[in-house]
C-alpha cells in the first residue's frame, strides 16, 4: 500500500531501479503461472519478498499496471541534475584562485623551512664533532703539561745521597717492592748496584740477628721456667 501520497509509478521504479532486477523479477512472476501447485506459491513468495525490499506490496504493483495502460511498460526515473556549484559567480571563482596562490606559497614557505632546519641540523652536529674535537685535544695537553710538570719537580727535588739511601731501606722493607730485583731496584732510586745488594745483604743479616736473639730468648725464659719447677 502506498503511503505519503507518493505515486506508485515513482515508488515502484525507484524501488526495482535500486534493488531489484526487472528481468529477474519477471522470471519470477512467469514462474508463479506455473501448473504445479508448489512451484507457483515458491515464485509467489519470492516476488512478495523482492517486492518487501523494494518497499512495495503486489497491491502497489496492481496500481502501477493500471497507471501504466496497456502497453505494460514504465520506465526508472531519471537522476536528478547535480547541484550546481556554490561557486559559480565570478567573485567567487576570483577567491578561489587566491586560496590557490596562498596555498602555493604556503607549500614554498615550507619547503624554505625544512630545508633551512636541514642546514641548521648539519651545521649542529659540525660544531659538536668540533666541541668534541677541542675537548679531546683539551685532556691531552693536560695530560702532557702534568707529565712535564712532574717531570720538572723531579729534577728540581733531587734527593741527596741521605734520602736516596732511608728510600733504598724502606723498598728493601717493603714486601711488594723488594719482590724487584737490585737492578730494577737501583734504578728507580737511582742507586748504584752494589750498594743495593750491600744493603740488602745487611738487612738480612739483621733480621736473621734479630730471629736469633728471639729464639734465645724464648730459650732461656724456657730454663728459668723448667729450674723455679723443679725446685718448687
């Protein structure tokens, strides 16, 4: 049934031009003429249900074959025109060219930053390979100037032969350094040799003297113990 005072000419080509397939639908309705019973309800309920998509009904179908004549024919209505344009006149038509060259030169503007930040990005890491490179050249001349200036401390602290000798004694002492050799020794003191291995002699002497006289003692308070024992 049609509603909204719509003709069912318009309703019925709007409807089959959108979803349905004419000729198919006209195989449809030719099947439902059909002798058997069962194949002719089939083609019935597929026409009700193409229609139903359509948004039709078979009573609208009867008013569109009576509208229609006897020729039987109806055409699908013809797409309406576009809209025209919103801009047609020449005022507007001469806006939208300047929209364009504005946004030519906004492309160009861009294009002019991106490539200043591409410079100004090369030119940061140029100057900091350079930072680095002064840095680095920085450290090592403290390094060398430190070198230099102890080397200058030590010409100028020269220990005499008083000094040189309480060093030799105490790296013969030390367990780490007199692991070295006399040579090794005398070098670093700036000894001769055979007063390296005089005084590595002597502190030996000396440290067996010192283990000796121990020994005896432990050995004599030993005898005094034993004799206030024996006489207790």
């Amino acid at each position: 049934m049609v509603s909204g005072g719509l003709d069912p000419h318009n309703m019925m080509a709007v409807g089959i031009a959108r979803v349905m397939d004419p000729e198919k639908f006209a195989k449809v309705l030719a099947l439902a003429e059909s002798e058997h019973h069962g194949e002719a309800q089939s083609a019935l309920r597929a026409a009700r249900i193409m229609l139903t998509r359509a948004g039709l009904s078979f009573r609208d179908l009867a008013a569109l074959a009576r509208q229609t004549g006897t020729n039987g024919k109806w055409e699908p209505p013809r797409p309406e025109p576009p809209p025209a344009s919103p801009f047609s006149s020449a005022g507007d038509a001469q806006e939208i060219e300047g929209l364009r060259r504005q946004a030519r030169t906004l492309e160009t503007r861009v294009q002019e930053l991106e490539q200043a930040l591409t410079r100004e990005r090369a030119e940061l890491t140029r100057q900091r390979q350079e930072t680095k490179r002064w840095h680095q050249l920085a450290r090592e001349t403290a390094e060398q100037l430190w070198d230099v200036g102890k080397a200058l401390e030590g010409q100028s602290s020269r220990p005499d032969v008083t000094d040189k000798r309480q060093i030799l004694l105490d790296m013969l002492r030390d367990p780490a350094a007199a692991g070295w050799s006399d040579r090794e020794i005398a070098r670093r003191v700036g000894m001769p040799l055979h007063a390296v291995r005089y005084w590595r002699r002597k502190l030996a002497q000396d440290s067996r003297r010192q283990r000796l006289g121990r020994t005896q003692a432990r050995g004599r308070r030993g005898l005094v113990a034993r004799a206030f024992l024996s006489t207790s």
